[in-house]
C-alpha cells in the first residue's frame, strides 16, 4: 500500500465496507451453494455499476452490527446486557432483514426475561451447546474498532461480551475472535505477511474441541496458507476446504482468505477467469469482495466480514463511489465509524 491511509479513513473504511459486503452479496445469497462462477460475479458488478442501479436493502448482519456500534458508542465499552436489549428492540422494529428462526428465539425469550440474564437464552440452545453459526462474526467488526491496538486477551475479552448473547458454542465465539482480530490488525495497516502469522498465533490457542476428529480454525488457517501459495486453486476445493454456510467455522476462514488473497500483489486467484478491479490497479477493496463473491452460499455475510477487514484495510477512500451510491445504510455506518474514531482516540 503506497498512500498514507488515516486512521478515521480506516474507521470509516471498515464499518462502510462491512455494509457495503452485505448489500452487495444479498441479491445471490443462499443460492449457489457451489459457488458463483466468475464470468457472473463479473457481470454482478458490472450491472452494481449502472448509474440507475436500484438501493441495495442491507440484512440482519448489518442491523445487528448497527447496534453493537451503537451499544459502544453510548456505553463507552462492551456491554452485554446494553447490546442485548438493543438487539431485541431491533428485531421487533424490523424483523424482515433476514434473521434465522434460532435468533429470533433468542430475541423472543430475552425479551419476556427483560434481559436480566443476556447469555442464559442463548445457551440453552441446542440442548445447550449454544449455536455453532455465524452471526456473532457478522456483526463484530465495531469490536474490532474499539479494540484497536489492543491485546488478544482484551480482543477476546470484548467479543465474548458481544457474541455470547446469541451464541455460545465455541465454533461461534472463536470465529467471532478472529474476524475482530483481523479488523484491529487491518486498521493498524499490518503487512499481510505478519497478518497471516497473528492469524496463526491467536487460533493456535483457541481451546479445542472434545472430539479430536473434529476440524478447527488452525486447520482452516493452514488451508488458507497452502491456498495463497498454491499455483493451481480453484474455487470448487476452496469451497470444500473453507466452507461457505451458515457455520462460523464454514464461513469466517473464506472471509479472511478472501481478504488476504484481494489485498495480496501477485497472490494466485481461485480462478483463471477471475476478472480484476475495473480499474486494474492490482489488489483492493473491489478484489476482495469478488473473491467472497465467488465463494455464494452464505454470500452477504461472507462478503459483509471481508467487506469489514478490507474496508479497515484500504480505508474509505479506498472503496468505489458506485458500491457507495447503491447501498443502504452508508450514512449511517460513517456516522458510527466517526463516533467510534473519537471514543477510543479521544
């Protein structure tokens, strides 16, 4: 990265970016479980680039991270009980954007409980193993801004206070620590060499599963290493090897590869058809969001978590002013972006 790029630009980038990835992956989410080819994506966002282009409407994975930012900004630190009656009141506004049956759940039993307790509803699920999803990941990212600079253990601190009012299992809760990880490094502009070694360190200490057999974030981050090194990946064994659901576990590592791969000069692409930024100025914000794209199966909040790394990234600046002009919510998202700037620089 050869400009300057300011912190509040960064700020602005990343709650922007997240908006923006949750926007523009709406219209094909859960649809192509095998992923999108990429002539499609490519015409995707050739058709995001007409002048008349209809408002893209944003999902839950915005709304709910609308109100995390918010939680911060008025309680000036990470409060559970503040996010969850946030959460709820939300919901019952506008229940459309998208939200899953177990979530709604949730919202429904802290609601009649007045939230005494903000964690009990969301770890009596699933015979109380707590949900493995995705949706604590989704809406981190305001975590990420304010623990900017800060230790893992206060990164993991934070996200907890968040994640845990909805999920429990830790797939969730350590998937929603490495999207908020990612975020902190990108806003301090970290090279993507080091990033991949704090990815590998802050998941090499994740508790592991009971079941030895079973898959973890250090296996997905020594996947995304062989890919980015790779001369012969395509999207098919990316799919397969990072996932692409609903699961945190099937959907935050093709986030973070997506990233690292968009933001990387000479990094293979999954694709030898994978169409570059229009402006063909090599790795950027417009990059990494084709890549999520390609991934399609769960695509607004694979996109929305990349959106938020690589808005962190690139910086506001640094997304173009079409995908800008046809999203909703980016006015409120840089309204956050400069509250949360002033609460943790002030």
């Amino acid at each position: 990265m050869s400009k300057s790029i300011s912190l509040l630009d960064r700020y602005r980038g990343c709650m922007v970016g997240a908006v923006i990835g949750d926007c523009l992956g709406s219209p094909v989410e859960c649809q192509f479980w095998r992923g999108i080819p990429a002539k499609r994506v490519s015409e995707i966002f050739k058709e995001y680039q007409n002048e008349d282009h209809k408002i893209l409407k944003y999902t839950d994975d915005t709304a709910m991270a609308r109100q995390v930012a918010d939680s911060i900004i008025s309680m000036r630190s990470a409060d559970s009980k503040d996010m969850a009656q946030r959460f709820v009141q939300e919901f019952d506004m506008e229940p459309f954007r998208g939200y899953g049956a177990s979530v709604g759940e949730v919202f429904r039993k802290l609601k009649r409980s007045k939230c005494q307790d903000p964690y009990k509803p969301a770890s009596e699920q699933f015979n109380g193993s707590g949900s493995y999803g995705n949706g604590a990941a989704m809406r981190v990212h305001p975590v990420g801004l304010l623990s900017h600079n800060a230790s893992n253990t206060s990164i993991i601190e934070n996200v907890k206070k968040s994640a845990k009012v909805t999920h429990t299992h830790m797939d969730a809760i350590n998937g929603a620590v490495l999207q908020a990880a990612c975020v902190s490094w990108a806003l301090q502009g970290t090279k993507t060499s080091d990033m991949r070694k704090k990815i590998r360190e802050i998941c090499s200490n994740f508790d592991k599963p009971d079941d030895t057999e079973s898959e973890t974030y250090i296996d997905k981050v020594d996947i995304i290493n062989k890919c980015l090194e790779d001369t012969d990946v395509n999207i098919t064994n990316l799919i397969e090897d990072l996932g692409n659901d609903v699961a945190a576990l099937g959907s935050v590592p093709a986030s973070v590869y997506s990233f690292l791969a968009g933001s990387t000069q000479n990094t293979t692409l999954p694709s030898k058809d994978v169409v570059l930024p229009s402006n063909d100025s090599g790795p950027g914000f417009e990059r990494c969001l084709q890549l999520a794209m390609l991934f399609g199966g769960d695509a607004d909040t694979i996109m929305s978590m990349t959106g938020a790394i690589a808005g962190a990234y690139f910086g506001e600046s640094g997304i173009p002013d079409y995908m800008k002009r046809i999203c909703e919510g980016v006015d409120n998202a840089m309204r956050q972006a400069d509250q949360l700037h002033k609460l943790v620089t002030q």
